[in-house]
C-alpha cells in the first residue's frame, strides 16, 4: 500500500508525496521506474526527494544496532495491512542492515502518516516560516550560468537503489555530487568518481562524499568529454585514490550524463 491510496479525492499524488513515497520504499517496481525518470528529467522533483532522503537520514543517528528477530518483518507488515510474505523490491529505506530495529520502520510509518495528514487536513493559518537550514546551504534546484536549471544524473546501486545524484554544467566544467546518505565502506576505503567517455578507458574527477553535496571540478583537457554517452561512475579506492590512475575497486555507483 503507498501514500497515494490514502487520498479522500482520488486525486494523483503531489510531487512532494511521491517524493516521500519514493524515499521510503513503498512504490513498487514500475512506479518506482517511473518515478527514477521523473527524477532525471525534473530537477525540481529531484531535490525533493534529496529533501526527503536529508530528513530521513536524521533519524538513523538515535537508533543502536539491535539484531531482529526473523518473524518480526512480517509481524509488522501484517499490523500495517500488508502481506506477511509478499515483499516488494527492497529499496535503500527498507533495507533492514540500514534500520536495524522495528523502532525505525516504525518511525517511517509515522513519518508516512504525517505526509498524508497534509493530503486530509484543512490548511493551518500560515504561520512564521522556520528555516531548518541555514539560508546559505538550503538546497536549491541545480542550474547553469543563465539560471536555466540543469538534469540530474542518477548513479545507481546495481540493485536499482540511488547513491549519488549528479548535475552536470558543461558550460562550466563541474559537476554537482548529492550523496544519499549511506553507510561508509567496512575496509576503510573511500568513493572516486570516474568519466568514461564513451568507448575509453575512465578518466579520475577525484574522491567524492558521501555525507554532503559538494562541486566537483572538471579539468579543462576532459570537459568536451561531458557529453550524453559519457559515464559517470564511482568506485571504492584506498585512502589516497587509486594509485594508478585507474580504477582498482568495484564499481558501487553509475549513470548516463545528461547535459542540456
């Protein structure tokens, strides 16, 4: 079951809720498809679902691993109405390495609930806006020189899930990295984002984050190279990057690079 069937209108979801619905793994696989594509194709949807994933992020730094015992998942999901046993395609909110006890899901649901309050509760008299960032890091829709905003490149696990969120600006020589948060790699090795021009071998844009957005600098010699059918892709490096220019690790992250 997804928000969206919760709406008294029958109306199709806002952007906002599909983008709460997206991060929280309850689409199921075409939905979750399609809304992959709204993501490359609309930067302003884009940001909300890196909007959703931020916020949500937050509520893993309370929690203290705790093993879960094997009949819980489906106590859970019987007690949200849904099948014991059918299970959808696992998304990166749904991993149960990534919550680690029931109090996450069920903070999820509730963060769910509140989403769909929005949808069936008249509109509270405006109140003074409260920035929950500071003015000068808010996240923004990504775009170029003009102002003209820029397509977001998706780099994907190779389970479908999002890792990273990449806008490139051509005309600049950059590259805008949006990490989703997740976990650092156990052996202590660190993500380096690659462009490989189609048909060559990957050319090193250096080592990324994986806890904050940040701009990456394009050299001059590669930036014709960022171009549609060029690839973007991030692999795991020793602490210093790759000691030879290439990639020596496996490939966690990748995507097409969409350019206006």
């Amino acid at each position: 079951m997804n928000i969206r069937e919760h709406d008294i209108d029958g109306e199709p979801p806002s952007a906002d809720i599909r983008a709460g619905e997206y991060v929280l793994g309850v689409l199921d696989e075409a939905e979750r498809r399609e809304t992959g594509e709204r993501i490359a194709r609309d930067p302003a949807f884009a940001r909300l679902v890196a909007e959703w994933e931020a916020r949500l992020a937050g509520l893993l730094d309370g929690i203290d691993p705790a093993d879960v015992p094997p009949h819980l998942w489906p106590r859970i999901r019987s007690q949200l109405g849904w099948s014991p046993v059918v299970q959808a395609r696992r998304g990166f909110w749904q991993d149960i390495n990534t919550w680690r006890a029931a109090t996450a899901l069920a903070t999820a649901a509730a963060i769910a609930a509140i989403a769909i309050g929005r949808i069936q509760a008249p509109a509270p008299a405006p109140a003074p806006p409260v920035a929950s960032v500071p003015p000068d890091t808010a996240p923004t829709a990504p775009a170029d020189r003009t102002g003209t905003p820029l397509p977001v490149t998706i780099l994907a696990q190779d389970d479908g899930a999002t890792a990273w969120l990449a806008s490139v600006d051509a005309s600049a020589g950059t590259v805008l990295m949006v990490p989703v948060p997740h976990p650092g790699d156990p052996d202590g090795r660190v993500p380096e984002l690659w462009l490989i021009p189609e048909g060559e071998s990957p050319r090193s844009l250096g080592l990324i984050a994986t806890d904050r957005s940040h701009t990456v600098s394009v050299p001059a010699r590669l930036q014709d190279e960022l171009t549609r059918g060029s690839l973007l892709a991030v692999t795991l490096e020793p602490s210093g990057g790759a000691p030879a220019g290439a990639p020596t690790g496996p490939i966690i992250a990748k995507g097409e690079v969409l350019t206006l």
